[in-house]
C-alpha cells in the first residue's frame, strides 16, 4: 500500500514538473494577461468586449515604483554584455 501511494506521488510530482517545463518552453500554449492600469486618450470610439492588443511601446516611468524611490546598479555580464537591474529603496 505504502509503495503504492509513493509511486503515484512521485509521477505526479514528475508529471506537474514536466508540464511546467513545456510551457516555459510555450510548447504548451498559456494566456499571458497584462493588466495596465493608466489613462489613455483615444479618438473615437473603443469596443472593450473583447482583449485589447497594443502594437506599439508604453512609456514607464521609473522614478517611482508603489511610491518608492527606484535606483539602477549593474548586475551581471553575458557574453561581455552588461545588464542592469532595477532596485526599489524604502524612503
């Protein structure tokens, strides 16, 4: 009985991993939402009954992240590329 209910657990702690895998790999295809919550001045009319789709860039602004005061420091070097990493500081 114990060996049993050991086996199962262990395929599906192996099959939860694998199916996490293949949709990192989007082998298995997940919606990926992104919400933004801002004003947008539009021209016309606007249907919302379905998703929205923006082709285009947004601008960010990052003084601030939730009120707090956002620094930039290097981080690490791929290939002799320097890449940078955004810290958030309690005022």
């Amino acid at each position: 009985m114990n060996d049993k209910f050991l086996k199962i657990v262990l395929l599906l702690i192996a099959v939860s991993l694998w199916i996490l895998v293949l949709q990192n790999f989007d082998i298995i295809k997940t919606p990926k939402d992104v919400y933004v919550i801002n004003t947008v001045d539009v021209q016309g009319s606007v249907d919302v009954s379905g998703s929205v789709s923006v082709d285009n860039t947004v601008d960010v602004n990052l003084d601030e992240v939730l009120g707090y005061r956002v620094g930039c420091r290097k981080s690490y070097a791929i290939d002799g590329r320097q890449y940078n990493s955004i810290d958030v500081s309690v005022r």
